[in-house]
C-alpha cells in the first residue's frame, strides 16, 4: 500500500542522505521524494511517497526516522484530509496539423503549453498522480520525447495543524 510521509528536518548538509539511506538499509523503494523550504526559517519539508506492505512498517519507518537527530516530525498523511500535487513536463512530438487536437487534450485536464518548438511542444500538468497518468497516456500516440516529474508534495487540507516544528511562529 502507498503512504505519504512528510517530515519536517534542519536544513543541513547530509540530511536528506541520511533519510534516504534508512530507507535504503532497510529495502524500502521511495517511489517520489520532494524537498522544499518551509515557511520556517532553516527547516525544510520532505515528502516520500512509499510502498510498504502492511501499517506495522510504516510505524517502524516511522520511528526510525524521528530517531535522526535532524528530523524535527514525522507524519504519515495518508489516511488523512491532504492537499497533495504533482508536476509534470512533458515533450511531445507536434507538428502544425496535430497542435489543434493537442490543445483538445490539454484544455480538459488544465494543463498548459509553456513552449513551442519546430516539431514539439513542451506541456505543463499539475495534480494528483492519478490524473497526470491518465493524461500521459491520453498523449502517448502523439510521441513522448521526454518527460521529467516532480513527486507528490502534501500537507494536511484546511485548519489541521501540521509538520509545524515550532510553536508560536510568526511569518513576515
């Protein structure tokens, strides 16, 4: 099963390596990692996205990690209310007679043209995992020529209180 794991960590050298290595040490695929700034002053927000077999590895995943002397919170989002975003750029092969139905494409899923070339064109899509795979695999018959992606980056949605590390913060 997929769980989405945010922590909030001191932003310094060897952190993220460290987190990916108990990952590592223990067999575990991060199948995305995001790393950010957060609205704290030297803290930085990491969210991974893993595949664990049953709830007791992610509690020791869990406990793990807020082991690491860096890591200020571990919360694992997935059984909770969360805002959570993807990005994508995609290169797909266009020449002037298929641009039309391209853009027939792109308008529904709310994605963008952020370049146009010769022979390409280089589309923009954000959103959950789940709609930017349907769109990859609506454009696949045009020619994908590249394609980068971001992992999933999530929070908890509305007035929950989240990875916050610091109480009483005041932001400017």
């Amino acid at each position: 099963m997929k769980r989405i794991i945010t922590l909030t960590v001191n932003n310094r050298p060897g952190v993220l390596n460290r987190i990916t290595n108990l990952f590592s040490k223990r067999n575990y695929n991060i199948e995305s990692i995001t790393v950010g700034h957060s609205e704290v002053e030297g803290v930085s927000r990491i969210t991974c996205v893993v595949n664990v077999e049953n709830d007791s590895v992610i509690e020791q995943i869990t406990k793990q990690l807020n082991k690491q002397i860096d890591v200020l919170k571990v919360s694992d989002l997935s059984d909770q209310a969360i805002v959570s975003r993807e990005l994508a750029l995609i290169k797909v092969l266009s020449t002037p007679n298929t641009r039309s139905e391209l853009n027939a494409l792109i308008e529904p899923f709310r994605a963008s043209v952020v370049d146009i070339g010769k022979d390409t064109l280089v589309i923009q899509i954000t959103g959950e995992s789940d709609k930017i795979e349907a769109f990859i695999e609506l454009i696949k018959p045009y020619g994908i020529k590249e394609l980068a992606r971001t992992g999933t980056t999530a929070f908890l949605r509305g007035t929950q209180r989240g990875n916050n590390p610091v109480k009483n913060i005041s932001i400017v």
